[in-house]
C-alpha cells in the first residue's frame, strides 16, 4: 500500500468522498492522489461530493417505536427540496436508517454512515442516492430511546416526537391512544420541560425578574403593595412561563379547560393504574438551519444582461 491513512483523510477533505471509497480509489491509483481524483469522479462519487455542499434544509423528521423490544428513535434527514422529502426512494432511506438506529444503537451519525446496510455502507447507500436523485441527502441527527414509549409524526414529516412514560396501565389501546394525545401536544406545542422541577432555578429567577420588571415599569400597578406584587408576580409566571415551557402545565390542547397534568391523572384513573410522562423529543425539520433565501427578481435580471 503506497499511501497512508493521513493520505485518505487528505483526498476525502479534497473531494468531500467517503473514507472507504477514497481508500480504494488511492489503491487503484497506487496511492497517486490525482489519479484517484480521477477514479472517484469516474464512478461519480466526486459529482456526489460536490451536491454534499449545498444546504439540505428540508427533508423529514420521522419517529418510530418498536414496541415488542420496547424502543424507538427519532431521526432527521435532510433534502434540498420537498419535493424529494416525499420520494418513495428517500422515504425508503430514512426507514433504512430508522431501523439501523434502533437495531444497532449507533451513538453518532458518523457511527450511524459506517453501518452494514444490505452489503454496503450506510454512507456508500447515501452517496448513490444522491446521484439517483439528484439532491444532497443527509442524516443530521437521532436519538434513540428505551422504555414504554409513543411516537408521532406530524404532516408526513414536519416534525417527530418520541415520548417515553412510566406508567402499570394494563389497558394498552387505551393508554396508546392517550400517548398519541400527549405526543401531538408536545408536536403543537413545543414545550421546553416536562415538568417544573427541571427547570434551572436560574431560569425561573431571570424570568421572574423580567415579570417584576414589566409590573413597576407600569404606573399603575407599582404603587401596589409588595404582598399584592408578589402574587402578580407568581400570576404571570404562571400563565407566561410556567403554562407556556411546562408541559404538564400547558392547557391540554384538545380539551383547553384541564392542563396536561390534570388530563393525564384523569386517564390513569379512567385505565385503573399510574401515568408518569418521564421525557420527550422534539425534531422539528430543518430548524436552526439557515436556508438560502432565493431572490428570483434578481436572478432573472441577471440572465438578461
């Protein structure tokens, strides 16, 4: 072998390939890294190199559980366009992955592209997508959990929540059916906790400053005693903070007159047993990510000069 591994990070830093296909590239090129160059584009892994830097901010995020081995996980994978989020071939990736993650337990996505996928790598599988189907395609994170769990999916893909619960119900179509309940509200909602003893006490100390703020700011409520503040201040907290971050103190969306907390002692009750939502998981697709805003006018004005 004329080359050495430091030679492999090389060529996949220059043509953004896989570490095994530019390994195999610089082997038969005998380790002359032009000639692999020369490979890698033959095969047309360096035209799915170059797709690799355009932003992929669509795509889906999907959730599933297996409820025999009791575990489930929640992924994000990115396309260009959602055109390509509702390819029945992308579709097909993202379950390939799904079913990695929870079969294997990867604890990284570069862990996650080195798996076996039905004789190749999960990483070469994503490289010949890509020029199937003509996009970036990537897999930009998960998360895999254990235990007695609900997932959902919210409009084919826009968003993937994963709950887990403690909970004895003998009554699994009915406690299904509530998971499902708690599930959507944390898709429609966003809430931050599950429950008012995670949160940092720095956190409800800034918040309570910004609420003491608002109320002497306002001339008519800073005259007021400080025991009548006070239970201002622990008023709003409740309604602005609290019933907003919490979800256990959030309205109940499908009801709106019992919070989450109170719906959930009402079912354990009605299903004879304890419910306790333990954790959840929130993938909203491409969020955070910054996407190319496209100037349409400007692109036509510049095709006419």
């Amino acid at each position: 072998m004329n080359f050495t591994a430091k030679d492999v990070a090389a060529l996949r830093e220059r043509t953004g390939c896989g570490m095994m296909d530019c390994k195999k590239a610089l082997t038969e090129a005998d380790g002359d890294p032009e000639k692999a160059i020369e490979v890698l584009r033959e095969k047309g892994l360096a035209k799915a190199a170059k797709k690799a830097g355009r932003i992929a901010a669509e795509g889906v995020a999907y959730a599933v559980v297996d409820p025999a081995k009791k575990v489930g996980v929640v992924i994000e994978v990115n396309a260009e366009t959602d055109f390509v989020a509702r390819n029945e071939q992308f579709k097909e990736l993202v379950n390939t992955c799904a079913a990695l993650v929870l079969e294997k337990n990867p604890a990284t996505v570069e862990e996650l592209m080195a798996l076996d996928a039905g004789g190749k790598t999960v990483e070469a599988l994503f490289q010949e997508k890509i020029m199937t189907i003509g996009e970036n395609l990537k897999v930009r994170r998960f998360e895999r959990m254990e235990g007695d769990l609900v997932s959902y999916v919210h409009a084919g893909g826009a968003i993937g929540v994963l709950v887990r619960f403690e909970t004895d119900v003998a009554d699994r179509e009915g406690f299904a059916q509530y998971g499902k309940d708690i599930a959507m509200q944390v898709a429609a909602m966003n809430p931050t906790f599950v429950r008012r003893d995670e949160i940092p006490a720095d956190t409800v100390a800034k918040e309570k400053e910004i609420v003491v703020a608002e109320i002497k700011n306002d001339p008519k409520m800073a005259q007021k005693p400080a025991q009548v503040i006070e239970k201002m201040v622990e008023g709003r907290l409740n309604k602005q903070f609290f019933a907003t971050a919490c979800l256990e103190d959030q309205p109940f969306v499908k009801g709106d007159k019992e919070t989450v907390a109170q719906y959930t002692a009402a079912t354990a009750k009605a299903l004879g047993g304890s419910i306790r939502i333990d954790r959840f998981i929130r993938f909203e697709k491409g969020e955070g990510i910054e996407k190319k805003a496209d100037d349409f006018a400007a692109e036509v004005a510049s095709m006419i000069k």
